[in-house]
C-alpha cells in the first residue's frame, strides 16, 4: 500500500503542469529592466497554457482556453515579433523564437482538438511552451547569477528534450551540463541560499549519474526525479523572489 501511494504521489509530480514554468524566474532575470508589460505578458502566457492543461480533458471548457491561449500569443506576437524590446533587438534569433512558439502553439491545438487527441504530447509541450517563454530573456543584460538561472533553466529543458526522444547520448551530455551549471550556481550564492540549493544540485549530480544507465529508459525513475527537480527549481526561485522584493522595501 505504501509504494502504491508513493508511486501515485510521484505520478500526480509528473502529471502536474505546474511544474511547467515557474514565473518568478521572469522577474528574477528581468531585475529593474523598465519593459515591465512584456514581463505581465509573458505571465499572462503562462496562465493561459496552464489553463489549457487543466481543462483538456473537458470538452466543454477547453475550446475557450485554447482559443485565449492563441488570441493571447497573437497579441504577444503581433506586439513584439516587429518592435521588440530593446534588449532583443540584438537578439539575431528572435523571431525564430517567436516562430518556434507558434508551432509549439499550432501542435498543442492539434493534439487536443482532434478526434484522437494525444494527451501526453500536449503537455509535454505545454510544459515546452511555458519553459522556452524564459528564451526571450537570453539577449538582455543581466548580472551573472541571474544568467546562470537563465542558462539552468535551459539546461532541464534540453535534458527533457534528450529524455523524450530516448537519446542516450544527449541525456548524459545535458545532464552533465545541468549538473555542472548547478555546482556553478552553488559556488556564487550566499551562504543560506547556496544551502536552500543544497539538495537540487546533488540531485542535478543523480540525474547525470541515472543517465549513464544502461536501462535509464526502462522505467520512470528518471523521469520522476527530473520533475521533482524541476519543481524544486522553481520554489528556489520563488524563495528568491520573495527575499528580493523584502530586502526592497
């Protein structure tokens, strides 16, 4: 009974779209950078991707988010795809960006509005979709914790990409770079926060050490971790977040 209830419990981890995105992250490498409607924006995204995954298996409510969610991309897009922040100007893949978005957006629709929706694919990019808004970021001045939060967010969705497509290869080299990114991370916190960080980088080390496994895809494990990892990252953020706009006031 007791690992029926851990199993179902990691099963609700990997099922939730919470995990998807965590938004303080956005304000977290966004600091005092004056574009604050493209920030609200981007979390208006998150909400509305979140709204789909809750709501994709009620045919009844489902149609209206999806359609919020592609009325509130076009928006976004139609605003930004043509006069970009400033920081983004620089960005020579910007609109690449935006395009690979699109088709994020055009496949998830697809994937549930069909007569035979594909459930897990929508939420796998879903979760995509929500993660890769973070890219936006990537040509904006920051300070350098804030672009290892960047470059580590990155990182899990690449390792995801590898865990999707079974790529044995891919997911030992992605996990070394995530795991490597974290140790990074750790050496430049403060004390109590490189303490709060403790546990998500030795998991990050797990994750690479798994991935060398010959039967790394035999089962869920990895993938199990790798959201309770996830989610850790974002309640890191969250905490730092929180202890930024205290020491503000």
């Amino acid at each position: 009974m007791r690992k029926f209830l851990i199993v179902f419990c990691l099963l609700l981890i990997c099922l939730s779209p919470a995990n998807a995105c965590d938004v303080s992250l956005f304000a977290l490498v966004s600091g005092n950078s004056p574009n604050k409607a493209f920030a609200e924006k981007l979390t208006s995204l998150v909400g509305r991707a979140r709204a789909v995954a809750n709501n994709s298996e009620n045919h009844e409510t489902l149609p209206t988010h999806l359609q919020q969610l592609m009325s509130g991309w076009i928006e976004f897009s139609n605003t930004y795809q043509i006069n970009p922040p400033e920081w983004a100007k620089k960005d020579a893949a910007w609109k690449d960006k935006l395009n690979e978005q699109a088709d994020l957006i055009g496949s998830i629709r697809k994937n549930l509005a069909s007569q035979e929706p594909d459930q897990a694919k929508a939420h796998r990019e879903l979760q995509k979709f929500t993660r890769q808004l973070t890219r936006l970021y990537e040509s904006l001045e920051m300070d350098e914790l804030s672009r290892l939060l960047l470059d580590i967010s990155m990182h899990i969705d690449h390792v995801w990409d590898a865990w999707w497509a079974q790529n044995g290869a891919e997911l030992i080299e992605t996990t070394a770079t995530f795991s490597a990114a974290c140790q990074k991370l750790s050496e430049k916190l403060d004390e109590e926060s490189a303490k709060t960080f403790e546990d998500l980088a030795h998991r990050a080390g797990e994750l690479h050490k798994m991935a060398g496994r010959p039967d790394v895809f035999a089962g869920k494990s990895f993938e199990f971790m790798l959201n309770m990892t996830e989610n850790d990252f974002a309640r890191f953020n969250d905490a730092r977040k929180e202890k930024s706009a205290e020491e503000t006031k």
